[in-house]
C-alpha cells in the first residue's frame, strides 16, 4: 500500500532507478500515477508492502519498501522490475544499463557510460567535488545522508 515518504521507517529496501535524460511533466504524471498503482496493489504473498516512491530531479526514480511488517521478496520484486520495464518501455529509457552512472555538474544531472564517465575525470572536465548519485542504497537514512556525494568521498575517487 502506498504511504508517503515521510511516513516510512529506516528498515527499507531501496531500488535506484537512472534515466539517461530529463522526465516531461506529462512523464512525471504519468510516473506518479503507475508507481502509486504498483505501491497500493504491492504485496508479497496476499500481504500488503507498505512502500513509497521519490523521484529525484525528474530524473532518478526511487522506489523503497519498508520491510517492518513484511518484506519484498521474489514475486513481489519481479513485479516491481516489471513495472519499471513497463514505464521504461513506454517513456523510451533503459532503467536497467548499470553501466550508466549518474552524476551532477553545475547543478545538472549527467548520464554517463563509466568510460565516459572516467575520462571525463581523467580530463578534468570533473573534478572531484562533483557528485555522484549513489545506486545501492540499504536505508531511507543512507538514501538521505549520502545518496548524493562528492565523488571525492565516493567509491568512484578511486578513478580521479
């Protein structure tokens, strides 16, 4: 069942989803109106999964369940990979290229392959006080405190 965002717990599973360009706000709508459907019908097994959704920037969706009465599972996550299959299909974005990663720059999200990505820093063209959108989150706390970070204190400083 859906719950707004400030209603949920820190016990959360969290899945990060990157577009590769900018939402509409016909395509925000639409989001809004298909991740609300999948969070009121989301279950596991007849039971109900409290879970919310936020989208980052019209462009960085993410989708959380709290796992204090019940917790996602098989059925239940495939469901939701399905939905967002369904509104990658339908808004022409691959939700699922893990090899994109999202970072900021002056304010704007970048879409990058990590090759590009690495010599863009290689060439300067970001630096480490950049951000970076982190895409494996394990709380809403973590979601809140470091989702987004300089890539100086990221996993990626490692490429500067």
């Amino acid at each position: 069942m859906y719950i707004p965002y400030s209603e949920l717990s820190d016990n959360n599973k969290i899945w990060v989803y990157v577009s590769e360009r900018p939402f509409t706000e016909e395509e925000d709508r639409f989001i809004d109106d298909k991740l609300t459907t999948l969070c009121n019908n989301w279950d596991v097994h007849g039971s109900p999964l409290k879970a919310s959704f936020v989208v980052v920037k019209s462009q960085i969706i993410v989708l959380l369940s709290d796992e204090v009465d019940n917790q996602a599972s098989g059925c239940s996550i495939d469901s939701s990979v399905r939905a967002m299959k369904e509104i990658g299909e339908k808004l022409n974005v691959d939700f699922f290229n893990r090899w994109n990663v999202a970072c900021e720059k002056d304010n704007t999200i970048q879409v990058l392959h990590i090759n590009d990505f690495k010599a863009k820093l290689k060439s300067g063209d970001m630096t480490g006080e950049d951000y970076i959108f982190k895409n494996i989150l394990s709380s809403k706390s973590e979601f809140e405190s470091t989702f987004r970070e300089k890539i100086i204190d990221s996993t990626y400083k490692m490429f500067l």
